[in-house]
C-alpha cells in the first residue's frame, strides 16, 4: 500500500501546484516562471550535492535543453492559468502533452511495434479529444479565449522536447540530470522575462521559489515511484493531477458554471483512460 502511496505524491505536489500559484503566491507569468526555477535550482543543486551525483558534458547539454523546452511549455501554462482558469487548462495542456509525447514515442522512439499499436494508438487518442471536448463542455467560452488557446498548444511544443530529450542521454538515472535541467530551466526564464528582468525581482518572484519546491517534490517522487510501481503504474499515478488540479481550481478558484462540475469529472475519466491505454500499448 506504501508504494501506491508514494506514487501518489506527484499528482497531490503537481496538482497543488497550479492553486498554490493562483491562490497564495501570486504575481504575474515572469515572477511565477523566475520564482519557480529558480526553487527547482536550489532543490536541484541540494540533491546534487548530497547524493554526489555526476555526469558529462554532453549528457549536461541534453538536459540542459530538456529544462530550457519545459520553461517554454510552463510559461504557457502559467498565462492559460490566467486567462482561461486552471480547471480549463489542466485537461488540455494534460491531453496535448499526452498526445505529443505518444506520437513522439511512437514515431521517434519507436515505441510502436506493428500496424495493431498504431490502430489501438490512435483509437486511444481519439478517447483523449473526446475526454478533452466534454471537460471543456459547460463552461463560458469567449471569442478572446482563442488567443489563449493558441499560445497553450503551441507552448506545449516545449513540455514535448523537456520529455523526449533525455531519451537521448546515456545516464543510468535521470535523476543524474536534475541540476543541468533545472540550469535549463532557469536560464530559459531570464530569457523569457528579457528587457523586463530588472522589474521582475519582486516579493511574488520570492514566494514563488516555494512552487519551486513543490515541483521539485513531485518530479523527485516520480522517479521513486517508477522504481517501486513501475513505469505504467507510476505514470497512471502521476496523471490523476490533472484530476487534483482541475477539481480543486473549479471549487477553490470559483472556475465552475453551474452544471459543469459532472460534465467535467466525466471528461477527465475518459482522458485519463485514453491516456492509461496509450501507455500501455
């Protein structure tokens, strides 16, 4: 029961974490995104130390590019958070990320072996858009939201090459590449915030170094758990965060219309099975 529980603990962390921005630290997309690398860095650079963990210059680089892309796919998200609502972006940044990284996986990677993987893929896909459209069902869409929509499925571009990227390294553990990812990250939000860099040391970027710490702790337990439950158990676990996230933005956050909230519980239990089939064919 143990493990179960520990392969819960990224989807509690990962699904606090888009409330804890929007309710208690606050601030606007660049204090959110330099607050939060920089606690992943601090976190990142902790763990490094203690555990003495090492790697080369070129796996460094891998990684390194892998936190620069996660930056550009978080800061979407913490602008949808804004302008669309936590309990709207969850699900489909959560299915966009799905379907790329399948694809990816499939196409790259070569995860899919044969005409059946591809059929069963794509049928697993299709259940994902239609988890996606009845989340969305419901609730007050606006012509200006479509700007909204735009900059959340081109910025999950940079979620697909955080996750494909480290395929590419010879490590025995990702967790080797946690520092030069999170010098990624960092770095990729100085460049985010630009000419506007001066502006952004306020008291919100320092508070945000704690949703720094929150990630830092579902992304460690992640690990742990893909030891202990296994890569498609652990998974699974970590995805009910998009459920945690979306609940609780529709409650806390007042994000719910009346008569959403069955339409919504509903389209997440049809995404997350697509995504429960798509990583296990």
């Amino acid at each position: 029961m143990w493990v179960i529980t520990v392969g819960l603990i990224p989807a509690l962390f990962w699904g606090i974490l888009p409330i804890w921005i929007r309710k208690i630290t606050g601030g606007d997309l660049c204090n959110q995104l330099l607050g939060t690398t920089i606690g992943i860095t601090v976190v990142a650079l902790l763990l490094t130390i203690s555990l003495h963990l090492t790697m080369n210059w070129q796996n460094g680089l891998i990684f390194f590019l892998s936190g620069f892309c996660w930056s550009i796919g978080q800061v979407g998200q913490y602008y949808c958070y804004e302008h669309l609502g936590v309990s709207a972006t969850m699900p489909l940044s959560t299915a966009l990320q799905i379907i790329g990284n399948s694809i990816i996986g499939g196409i790259v990677f070569h995860e899919w072996h044969g005409s059946k993987d591809v059929l069963l893929s794509l049928i697993m896909l299709v259940v994902v858009l239609a988890g996606i459209h009845l989340t969305s069902e419901g609730g007050n869409v606006h012509s200006c939201m479509n700007r909204s929509y735009v900059i959340l499925g081109i910025t999950t571009i940079g979620y697909w090459g955080y996750s494909a990227l480290p395929h590419f390294a010879q490590i025995t553990s990702n967790l080797n590449g946690f520092l030069p990812q999170a010098l990624g990250m960092l770095v990729a939000s100085i460049v985010i915030s630009g000419p506007n860099l001066a502006d952004v040391w306020r008291k919100s970027t320092v508070n945000n170094i704690s949703t720094g710490v929150i990630f830092s702790v579902a992304a460690a337990t992640y690990l742990i758990s893909l030891t202990l439950n296994g890569m498609v158990n652990a998974f699974i676990l970590s995805q009910l965060n998009v459920v945690v996230a979306t609940i609780l933005g529709g409650f806390i956050l007042h994000e719910f219309v009346k008569g959403q909230f069955k339409k919504t519980l509903i389209g997440l239990i049809v995404l997350l099975c697509g995504a429960t089939g798509l990583i296990m064919v």
